[in-house]
C-alpha cells in the first residue's frame, strides 16, 4: 500500500465502515430504492499481474425518474482472493454483492456528472497495481465497481447507489491446464396462437436482424475457437425462422420486407453453418415440459412421439445431426424424472447444482447418475456469477470462465483426483450487444491454466459417479394435465385425418410440431391459454373429419338374397383422400366384404356399390363405416336396412310360366288354323277332276 493511501485509508476506515469488507446496504438517500444498471463492459487485463494497472469502463443507466448528480464510479477489490468456489458461494449468499475495499485514491475514481431519467452514461476507472492494495496470493479477486451520486434534495449515500461485479484470476505458478468449453444454447422465443401463426414474428425478425439479440450471440459464439464450443439447439428454432423466410404463419396484417426475409435466410444459413462445424447438442423440439410428461405417464407415450417426430423432421429438413440431450427445467428434476429420462443411457440430462444437493465441482461438470433404469450422464450447469450483481457482458463472461478455470486449477494441484473443469453455459435470453468484439472472448482460452474442450470430449471420458440424493418431488408446477389431455385429443383427430391423405409425412410433421409446440415449457407461465389453444387446434382437427362423410340409401330392398347397393362418398377437406368402407351387419353370420380404398380428390365424392349376398336372412341392418388403407374407422358411420324379396323371385318363375303359357297358347292356336284351311282346300276340290 502506498504512503500517501494509508493515513486516509485510517480516517475513511473510521468514518465510512461501508468502505470495508461489508455487504452493500440500501441507500440512505431520499430514494430508498435507487434503479441504477450497471454494467462493466471491458476489464485489462483478463488475468491480476503484478506491476499491471487495472482499467474498468462500463455504463450506468439511470431508470429513475428523477436526476442523480455529482456521480462517482469507485473500483471495488478485497485484499486477500478466494481459493476456493465454496468462498465465492458462501460470500454470495450472505450479501447482496462481494465485500471488497473500495478505491478512493484521487485520480482512481471516474466523475461521471449528472445523469437524468432514462440517460446512459459510461465510465473509466483506471488504478495502478499498487494502489489496489491485494495480497498478490494466487487465487480469484471479486472485482467490480460502486457508483455514489447526490439526489435531488441534495442527500448523498456513503453506500452505492448501484454496482457491478466480475473476477480476476491471479495464478503466478504454472498449473496443469483444464478443460475449458463454453454451451451457446440457442432456443425458440416466439410461439404459436390459436390460429396456427407466430404471436410475435416482428419480435423474432428483430431479434435474428443485424444488431439484434441471437444474431449478436450468433457472431459471438461464431468468433471462439471450435474445439471450445458446443451448440445448444432447438429444432423449433429453426422452422420459426425458415417459416418467417417464407412467409408462413404470418398473421395477416405482418408484412415481411425483402430485407427481412434476406436477413432470416443469412441468420439460419450462419446457424446451420455454425452447428455443423461444432460439436452439437440438439434438444426436443420448442424445449417440451418434461417434467408434465413424467407425472402424466399413461398419456406420456404418444405425446413424447408426436416431440419425437417433429425433432426428427426439423433435423432431416435442415441435414442437421448432433447428440440428443434433455433439458427439465432448475426446479423440475425429480428421480422420477431421470429414470425417465435415461433411454439409452447416452442422452446427458441437463441440470442445475440445486437438483444435486451432494455435487461438488471437483467431481466435474459432467457426473453420472444411476437410476433404476440405469446410469445416465448429467450436465451441471453451475453459473459461478449467477447472484452477483451487474448487467452480464461478454467480459464478465471471459472473467468467469478464466476465474473457474483457475479455482479448478488450484484444486488439482491440492487434490490430484479432482476432476474440476471450467465449463460454462451461457444465458439464452442474453444479448451480448453489437459491441462484443470489445470483451475480447478469446482470451480467456490463450491462458497456460485452460485447455479448450467440447461438452462430447468431456463426455466420453470416464465419468464419475454422483452418489448423492436428488429430489424426489419438484418445486416447479408443471403444465396442467388438461392441457396434456387437450393434446392427445388433437393428436387422436389429426392422425386420424392423416391416415386418409395418400403423402401423410407432410401432414404427421405438421400435426407433431402442433403437438410439441402446446406442451412447451414456455407455457408454464400462460397454463390456461395453453389449454385454451390446445383445445381449439383439437377441435379444428375434429372439423376436419367432419367434413368427411358416407351417405347410403335408408332402405335396401333386393329382388333377390344377392345384389348391390350404392354409397356416397364425400371429401370437402382440402386434401386428397384414400378411404375405403367397411360394412358391419347386425348379424354375425354374415360377412360382407370391405370395400377397397380409393382416392377422393379435395372436395370431390364418389359413389361405390357394395355386393351382398344375405344367404338365407331375409333382412338385416347394416353399418357402413370408412376406414383408413390401414383399416382404422373414421368418423361417424351410416346406417340402414337392407331386405331380399322372395316373392320377387315367385314372380319372376310365373312370369316365365306365364309366358311359356303364351307361347304353347299361340302354337296351338296356329296349328289349329292350318288343319283348318287344309280341310277346307281339299272340300272345294271338284270330284271328276282326275278324269
């Protein structure tokens, strides 16, 4: 510590406790509750050096609706680091922030001005190496920024107003390196309403846009080395995207520009580009409640293949392969749950610390988990900055990923069996900014103490055993099972329907992706809409079948045991149909033949004759049914009565009596007539004649 920091260090110790290792408390000014986001958006060097100035810069945005003045940005460092990540924790838990010494040398601190309702301004803060007052042990240092001002009724707070924290590593000795990989999950942020369209397409087109939210996280994720990379994706991901490209369920009133149709093709290329060339982890499609499927198991089996399915389709359409993961939610992991879960047992289950009570980090990011269904491999995602405060950037991202890289790396040399790594999974609704260039990502795997690695290289090495409980009941409430019920319903009608179409892959696709994107655990939020579309879609999907029919006379009478019989196919769906007809009779004993299917186009009907032979029954009722190429009934059937008429058969034999009759009739009648003339020609012959 410097001569000249010391004897002020002693009065502001006495006077300002706040500026020792205590936790932030609220502000004593007339605003009780300041809302100031802070944020640090660059930090040289990545990595504590002896004799190395440190510079901070960053932004306050004032969300207040009154001015504060006379701002200040202060740099905040302890003096001793932390060595291990339970420190990191146990500080995190009993404050709102780090405790650290905050840096009051004249010319360390920014003067930033006023800042009024709604303005954003940015700060510097540079301070020499020896003004920071550390220890030089190895180890992490939280630091990070506090910002003091003046309200308005001229009241100012020896507490901060706002604050931002990241850490810096400080390793002098060389260390072993560790495994170090960075997760981009991308994941679908629209969804689908009753009407079939995206409820927020301008949301999506602006997120995927230059500048916007996944196209900044795409070009960051893009700029950091492959072999440190795993991609996260959501096949629903893509079709929204695609489906936006190609003005697909697009409300009507939403207008997509050329522009934007260019700039939706440009984000899914660059994202099938970025996928292909790493290593990728692939979710069920639009990210399913899972946890609602588990405790749902009698309806579980054919909602999980309908996800399966339209996971399955996304990926052959865009020749996209990677490894197959699940992802419950934090508080949605049970026993039960990754039993479940386990399949073939080389699907990782993504999970939380929580959800793994007895998990320690020297046990690595990736343990196994036995079941009853057998082991099955666990991904923990463990954010060591998750409660500190301050806006995330790409530099408190490089910061954590360097910081458990070098607590992993202490710990190996402590603890050979230790099999800590530096493994970080990013946010998926975070937007790294257009700026990200600025927080100089790829240092953080330059350093002697990190060795990139994907999520799969880790994965297939020797994993150990977690050993410790996991709950056996949830926090979270998963969707209701009405809304499950409401989705089998429309997956019964809408397979139904498809059996008919003769290319059914099209409409089975379609009909999975409106059943994976109702059970989407986005829906926890919205329960009774969810159930509310699922309903609709079920009862657009019963509409349709309605609309096909099979007509037949009420009464049948046949004028003898065999004949035929006409029915009346009608097809005023949009589709073209293969249907064929069943016909059930009221006796047993007689079987009459299924009538084979034939092709009906959209809006079209047919008329077809059915051959029966009643034997010896005089009458019966029949029920005529249409059936799918496979068999399966189809919608409601048609009934009616069929009868023979043996008189008719009477009649016939005497008419050809009667007419035989006639015929014997008229012979006789006609050979009589010619004896007749004969006798009279031989009377009239004169007797002498020969003479």
């Amino acid at each position: 510590m410097s001569s000249r920091r010391l004897p002020l260090l002693v009065v502001l110790l006495a006077m300002l406790p706040a500026l020792l290792l205590v936790p932030a408390g609220p502000a004593q000014a007339a605003d009780k509750n300041p809302d100031l986001k802070v944020s640090i958006q660059s930090l040289s060097p990545s990595r504590l050096a002896v004799g190395k100035k440190v510079t901070m810069t960053g932004t306050v945005t004032n969300r207040d609706d009154h001015a504060w003045v006379d701002m200040q940005a202060y740099l905040v460092i302890p003096t001793v680091p932390f060595t291990t990540r339970a420190q990191i924790l146990a500080a995190i838990d009993n404050g709102n922030s780090y405790t650290g010494t905050r840096v009051v040398e004249p010319g360390t601190f920014d003067d930033m001005g006023d800042l009024a309702p709604g303005q954003t301004r940015s700060f510097t803060i540079k301070v020499p190496y020896d003004d920071l007052a550390v220890s030089g042990a190895e180890g992490v240092y939280p630091v990070g920024v506090q910002i003091l001002a003046t309200d308005t009724d001229g009241a100012r707070s020896i507490n901060a107003l706002g604050r931002a924290t990241t850490f810096l590593p400080l390793l002098t000795s060389t260390k072993a390196p560790v495994p170090t990989s960075i997760v981009w999950p991308f994941l679908m942020p629209d969804r689908r309403g009753k009407d079939g369209d995206y409820e927020d397409p301008a949301g999506l087109l602006k997120a995927i846009a230059p500048q916007g939210r996944l196209r900044n996280l795409l070009d960051l994720a893009t700029s950091t080395s492959g072999n440190a990379t795993t991609v996260l994706v959501d096949p629903a991901l893509l079709v929204g995207v695609d489906d936006l490209a190609n003005d697909r369920h697009v409300p009507a009133g939403v207008e997509i520009t050329d522009q934007q149709r260019s700039e939706a093709e440009l984000f899914e290329q660059d994202l099938l580009a970025f996928a292909r060339a790493r290593s990728t982890w692939i979710i069920d499609f639009d990210r399913p409640d899972l946890l609602a499927l588990s405790q749902n198991s009698d309806l579980k089996a054919p909602l999980s293949e309908a996800i399966q399915r339209a996971t399955d389709a996304a990926l052959t359409k865009f020749q996209l392969s990677g490894r197959r993961v699940s992802w419950p939610t934090s508080q949605g992991v049970t026993s039960g749950l990754l039993s479940d879960l386990r399949g073939a047992g080389d699907s990782p289950v993504i999970v939380t610390r929580e959800a793994l009570s007895g998990w320690d980090r020297r046990q690595g990011s990736v343990v196994q988990y036995t079941t009853p269904n057998g082991p099955v491999p666990l991904f923990v995602d463990d954010e060591l900055d998750a409660d500190v405060p301050g806006l995330d950037s790409v530099t408190t991202l490089r910061q954590r990923i360097l910081s458990e890289a070098a607590l992993a790396a202490l710990q190996r040399t402590i603890d050979p069996q230790s099999r800590a790594d530096a493994i970080t999974m990013v946010d998926p609704g975070w937007d790294p900014g257009p700026n990200w260039s600025e927080g100089k990502l790829s240092e953080a795997f330059s350093t002697p103490f990190t060795i990139a690695a994907s999520l799969d290289s880790v994965l297939t090495r020797s994993l150990t055993s977690y050993q410790g409980s996991v709950p056996k009941s949830a926090k979270a409430t998963p969707l209701d099972r009405s809304t499950l019920v409401a989705a089998s319903d429309i997956l019964a009608k809408g397979s139904a329907l498809s059996s008919l179409v003769p290319q059914r892959d099209s409409v089975d696709d379609s009909l999975a992706r409106d059943v994976a994107g109702i059970l989407g655990v986005r829906w926890r939020k919205d329960p009774e809409e969810a159930t509310s579309i699922a309903n609709e879609l079920a009862r657009r999907a019963g509409s349709q079948l309605r609309k096909i029919t099979i007509d037949g006379p009420q009464l049948v009478t046949l004028s003898s045991s065999k004949g035929g019989f006409p029915v009346t196919i009608r097809n005023d769906t949009d589709e073209e149909i293969r249907v064929g007809v069943s016909i059930d009779s009221s006796n047993p004993a007689l079987r009459i033949p299924a009538v084979a299917p034939v092709d009906i186009g959209a809006g079209e009907r047919r008329t077809l004759t059915v051959d029966i032979d009643l034997g010896h029954q005089s009458t019966t009722s029949l029920t005529a049914r249409l059936v799918s190429a496979d068999g399966e009934p189809i919608g409601t059937a048609a009934e009616f009565n069929v009868r023979s008429s043996h008189i008719g058969a009477v009649l016939w034999i005497a008419m050809a009596l009667a007419g035989l009759f006639v015929l014997v009739a008229l012979a006789r009648r006609f050979t009589r007539h010619r004896t007749r003339n004969r006798g009279r020609i031989v009377s009239e012959r004169p007797v002498d004649d020969d003479d």
